[in-house]
C-alpha cells in the first residue's frame, strides 16, 4: 500500500492509501464526494540521523562564517610514519 495526496477545491488535501501503483489522476472526495485531482509531493524524508543534521548545520553555518582552525584535524594525521627510503634522498 502507498499513500497517495489529492486535493479537493472545496475540502482542501487528503490521503487515500491504495496498492501500488493503482493510484488515479481523480478520486472522490471523501468529504464531500467531488472530484479531487491527484498532487504529488516529495517523499516524506524528515527524519535525519542527529549526526548528519549537525554536520548540515555546520556545512550551511561555515558558508557565511567559516570556521577558524588553530591545529589540523586528527583525522588529517599520518597514521604511519613516512617510508624510511625517504630519509636517503639528497637535500637541498
Ligand atoms: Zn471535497
């Protein structure tokens, strides 16, 4: 079953739920029994993990005022020391 909005010029919107895909352009209203025409509308998405939610406010809030960092990020770190054929090479 999926749920299905249409709008009714004298009632305003309701929701039908019907099986898939079976949903037509007009039902009648269940108030008072006129034409309603089908409306669609984005899926309801509204939960948002906490985490992702405070990562979008930060990512929106450090578009006009970014912030300022003084050390680099852990996650920036090297987690292996570097290679130690590195330490042979000449030096300026
Ligand atoms: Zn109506």
């Amino acid at each position: 079953m999926a749920t299905y909005e249409y709008v009714c010029r004298d009632c305003g919107y309701f929701d039908v739920r019907l099986p898939m895909g079976t949903a037509p352009s007009e039902y009648g209203c269940a108030t008072c029994g006129h034409e309603a025409r089908r409306v669609y509308s984005p899926p309801n998405i509204s939960w948002v993990p906490p985490a992702l939610a405070a990562a979008f406010g930060r990512e929106e809030q450090s578009r006009d005022t970014p912030e300022v960092v003084t050390t680099p990020s852990p996650g920036r770190r090297r987690s292996q020391p570097p290679h130690p054929a590195l330490a042979r090479l000449p030096r300026p």
